[in-house]
C-alpha cells in the first residue's frame, strides 16, 4: 500500500508540473511561439492517439477511420462557432450558409463574454463527438462483423469516403465545399489544451480500468472465451467504437482550433497513420505511451528537427540539409524505436508502473531453499 502511495503521489507531481509548464509557457512566450504551438498540436494528437489505443490496443478492433472521425469533429465545431458577423466572408459563394447562429455568441449573451464564449466553444466540441458518435454507430451496425484488414479496409474507405463528400459543392451551404472554413474562436493557450485534454484522457482511463474496460480487454485477448464468460461481443465491440470515435470527433474539433481552418483535404488517410505510427511506437495498449509519443513525435517534427529543411542543424551547414531530409531522419528514428522497442516504447506500462521499485532478484544456493 505505502508502494502504490508513493507511485501515486510521484505520478501527480508529474502531471502538475506538466501543468504548471504549460502556464509558464502561456505566461512567458507569445502565442505564436513555436513551443506553445508544439504543446497544442501534440496535445491533440495524444487525445486522438489514446481514443485510438482504446480501440486498436484495448479492444484488439484494427480500424483506421480516425481521420474521418476527427473531420467530422473539425467540421461541427468550425460551423458551430464561426460569428454570424463573419459567416458572409467565409461562405462567400455560398450566400452566408445556412446555418446562421455561433454557440459562443448565444452562450455569451446568457453567461458573459468569457464563460459563455468558453461553454459555447466546450458544447461545439461535444457536439462534434456526438456527431461522429453517430456515425460509428450506423456505420459500425454492417462494419464491425468484419474482422483484422477487412474492417481496416472497411474503415478507411469511409474516411475516404467522407472526405470526399465534404468537397461535394451541393454540401457548400454547410460545409463550403472545397474552400475554407475559419474565422472561429480558439479556446487559449497551452495550459487549455493541457486541462482539457487531460480530463478528456482520464475520463478514457477510468473506463479502461472499469468493468467495460475489462471486457474490452478480454476481447482483445480472446473473443472466445470472453463470450463464455458472458461478454456480449457485439455490444462491447460497438461501444468500443463509439466511444473511440465520439474522442476522435472532440480531438477533431481542438485540431480545428489549433489550425485556424478546416478544410476536407486536410483530413487524409495520411493523418489516420500518423496517429497509428504514435500508437505503436508509444506502445499498444498504454495510455502514457501514446501521450509520450505524442509530445515527442510532435516536437520532433515540428521543432527539434526542423533545421534539416531549412539548411542549418544545430549550428551546422550542409547541402544534404534540404527539404524532405528531415523526414528521412524521422524515418531512420522511427526504425530504431521499431528495432529496439519490440512493443514499442512504454509496451503496456503506464505512468505509475515507472516508479514501482524493482523486485529483488531470487537469491541463489542455500538462501532460494
């Protein structure tokens, strides 16, 4: 008990002077700085890895429709919250939209400028998990008989799918067709996507350590036995779906805030990959490695590495250093982890297990007697 305090205490002072980080960056840097940004991206980027995890890694469900998700989530908040004021300029082709309201400026009106802006922006965020709820629930009804590549197969082409009826100009009074959406409000700085994020993720770790999280486990580790123990599969795998699908949508959104626009051909198969490559390499079946992966895939790519594209690394000039060397290195790096990290970076440990102290080894000869 004093083993599983202590692992507990070190875990949240962990998690506070992440926090407290975040504040100091918001504090400290302008928002445009390239660190604040880093933080946002790969906030998002973990809370679309981990809802991922939960299907792929807890639940043992292959499926790459995450991208389609995430757009459905982008799209919501980006029509929910664009000012009414403004919808003219952003569906110029489109004689204003049809949607003709912004959540924050209702919210506004009720609560204030800031609490209601803020619950206006929370509420499209959750609506546009709820839409893409929706959605895995009707596609999920025919997809979810499929098994391993085939419902892979079957979830990706509707992302695909999706993507490309979001272009579809007879949708441009909602969606735009092709062109931007922007103009919307952002909720702030890094230590809100820190908050956020975070209640978001630890709401998915108390499911995964609850009874439904154990039936997803068990299907994961064997669907056979886990119907003969009572686990209805059907119901289990569908809610599994859901649930992963509604945090892709709500991760969708908070991309949409980060970026400033939405556009459908953002949301390629591309993104579903790069969110899988962070699963795998943070480890399948680990909530802190997804989120660790995150932080370090992100500010890898987007900061640490960049001077490989511009010409200069690290003080160093040389003609290799040119545009698209840096993924190269990516690539290399992310071999070596696939080499030497078999399951991947934190395998299936979270947090707390890094502190447990380390059982001491048997002891040989007379004392093993």
């Amino acid at each position: 008990m004093k083993h599983m305090k202590r692992e507990h205490l070190i875990t949240a002072a962990v998690l506070l002077a992440l926090l407290v980080g975040a504040f100091v960056l918001d504090a400290t840097l302008p928002s445009y700085h390239i660190a604040i940004k880093v933080v946002k991206k790969a906030c998002v980027y973990s809370l679309v890895a981990v809802s991922m995890n939960l299907l792929n890694g807890f639940t043992g469900l292959f499926s790459l429709g995450q991208a389609g998700f995430m757009l459905l989530g982008a799209y919501s908040y980006a029509v929910l919250c664009i000012p009414v004021a403004k919808r003219a300029g952003v569906y110029q082709y489109f004689d204003g939209g049809i949607v003709q309201f912004s959540l924050p400026e209702i919210f506004s009106g009720i609560l204030g400028d800031t609490v209601g802006g803020v619950v206006g922006m929370l509420c499209a965020l959750l609506i546009g998990g709820l839409i893409a709820a929706l959605c895995a629930y009707l596609i999920g009804l025919p997809v979810l008989r499929l098994k391993s590549d085939y419902l892979a197969i079957a979830t990706l082409g509707f992302a695909e799918i999706l993507r490309a009826f979001f272009q579809w100009n007879a949708l441009g009074p909602l969606t735009n067709g092709s062109n931007l959406l922007k103009n919307y409000p952002d909720l702030g700085g890094a230590a809100a996507y820190v908050i956020l994020v975070g209640i978001f993720i630890a709401i998915i770790l108390l499911l995964v350590n609850s009874t439904y999280g154990r039936a997803f486990m068990a299907i994961r580790d064997d669907e056979v036995a886990a119907e003969a123990m009572g686990v209805n599969l059907a119901h289990h795998k569908r809610l599994a779906f859901i649930i992963s699908s509604f945090f892709a949508g709500v991760g969708g959104g908070m991309l949409a805030m980060y970026m400033g626009t939405v556009q459908a051909l953002s949301f390629k198969s591309a993104m579903t990959y790069e969110i899988l490559l962070i699963v795998v390499m943070g480890g399948i079946g680990s909530i802190t490695g997804s989120v660790l992966t995150s932080f370090l895939y992100i500010a890898s790519l987007e900061w640490l590495l960049r001077g490989l594209d511009s010409g200069t690394f690290l003080g160093i000039s040389s003609p290799i250093f040119k545009n698209g060397f840096r993924m190269a290195i990516v690539s290399v790096i992310i071999m070596i982890v696939v080499l030497f990290f078999r399951k991947g970076i934190m395998g299936d440990r979270e947090l707390p297990d890094l502190f447990k102290p380390r059982r001491k080894a048997a002891k040989k000869g007379g004392d093993a007697q």
